[in-house]
C-alpha cells in the first residue's frame, strides 16, 4: 500500500519512519538549487546523494533487493516539468513510498 510520507517546506530536514517493516532514515538536502536524497534502511546506507527529480529514486533493480519498494517525489498539481522543490514540499509536492505490487 503506497504512503506518503510528511515532509515540510524546509531545505535540510531528516526522517525517521517506518516503511513496509523497514526502519528508514530520510536526509533531504537542498543545494545550488535541487534536492538530494540519502537513504538509510536499519542504519545501512542504501543511497547517497540522490539527486531528485519527479521519477523513482531507486531506478536500478538491484537496490530494490536492500529496500523492499521505492520513493519518488510526486507533484500534486500535475506538473511535471518542474524539479522537486523544498519551498513546494508539504504544498503542492510530496514524498511517497510504493511497493511494486502498489504499481500493478
């Protein structure tokens, strides 16, 4: 079942949740303009310095192995011609956490 996970309109915030029984830590960065993403799954390091944008963070099959589902930033007014923008967070852009089965 997809989640959307709070995230507020501040540029460096860390995340503590649960997802899928998965302990996760989110670091979100914004810097020179974009937002970064590190992801953390019971204190192991799965990604570093993602840049996001409007599509999946894990875009390669074998993290999904180290973290069961995926992340992406969405923007609730349908524009995708905009990069994830921390000001936007918590407004008109989110952050959700799906599971493959939540995709079919």
């Amino acid at each position: 079942m997809s989640q959307v996970i709070p995230i507020s309109a501040t540029p460096n915030q860390t995340l503590n949740v649960v997802l899928n029984n998965q302990n996760c830590q989110i670091n979100l960065l914004a810097r020179d303009g974009y937002v970064y993403l590190d992801l953390f799954v019971n204190n192991v390091n799965i990604i570093y310095g993602r840049k996001l944008t409007l599509t999946p963070v894990l875009s390669y099959l074998y993290l999904q192995s180290e973290f069961v589902g995926n992340l992406m930033i969405i923007n609730d007014d349908g524009n995708t011609d905009i990069n994830p923008d921390y000001t936007l967070f918590g407004v008109t852009q989110s952050l959700l956490y799906y599971t493959q089965a939540d995709v079919a």
